[in-house]
C-alpha cells in the first residue's frame, strides 16, 4: 500500500486520489515538453465537446458551450473554461494563464497559453455544443 511521504507527489484531488507523475520524488526536476506536445496535447483538450466522447463524456472544454464569443466578458469567461479543462484533463501541462480570442474568422478562436513563462497560441474551431459549428 502506498502511503503519502514527502518523496512522493500524491494527487489528492483526483477521483480517488493516485499518483501524479507516476511517482516521482518531490525534487524530481521538471522536464519541459517541446513546444509542439504542449500544442498536440491542449488541442486534443480543447477540440473536444463535453459528450462528444462516448466512454468519457465529461472530457472535453466546456468553451462549446457558449453560443458566442464576442464581448470581453465572453472571452474572460472562455479564458476560465480553457484553463478549467487543461487543468483537469492536462494537469502535468502547468499552464499558468489563456486568453482567448475570436478571429476574423468566425468559427474559429485563437488561444494563447502561457505555459513555463512562455506564451504558446493555438488555433481551435469554436464549435455549438451537439457538434454543429457556430
């Protein structure tokens, strides 16, 4: 039985509770991921609507859920979504703050994350919850 030490970092707030990181000693230096995982890894997040996947249907970002995105407040409340979801389903990821943009295009939200002191930005399709893009 694995019992908590201060050599081990626990995840007391996951269901269940568990290991985070598959147990590395608390002084374990952190390895930076390549730009283009943090990427892979946040747009597999993002992308997804909550229910879309059938054996995990919270996964996913809650931002679909807003009809729009236009206003400064909308895109505060987007920004709190994003780091909500990567915060869950990502937390290894560190991100410290997103914000959130509509672009030109319509359908379409540019994220930037800050993630080790640096600013990373993405692309996602903004899509209505049930699938159907806006």
């Amino acid at each position: 039985m694995i019992q908590k030490s201060e050599h081990l970092r626990l995840d007391d707030g996951a269901r269940g509770g568990g290991l985070r990181s598959l147990a590395q000693p608390a002084d374990y230096p952190r390895r930076l991921d390549p730009p283009s995982s943090v990427f892979s890894r946040a747009a597999l997040v993002l992308e997804v609507v909550p229910g879309e996947r059938r054996l995990l249907p919270e996964f996913g970002c809650r931002i679909h859920r807003l009809p729009s995105i236009q206003t400064d407040a909308e895109c505060q409340l987007a920004a709190a979504l994003v780091e909500e979801a990567l915060e869950r389903w990502v937390p290894g990821l560190g991100v410290e703050r997103a914000e959130v943009e509509t672009t030109e295009e319509e359908r379409c939200l540019r994220i930037r994350l800050r993630v080790a002191g640096a600013w990373h930005s993405l692309a996602i399709p903004h899509r209505v919850e049930g699938g159907e893009e806006e």
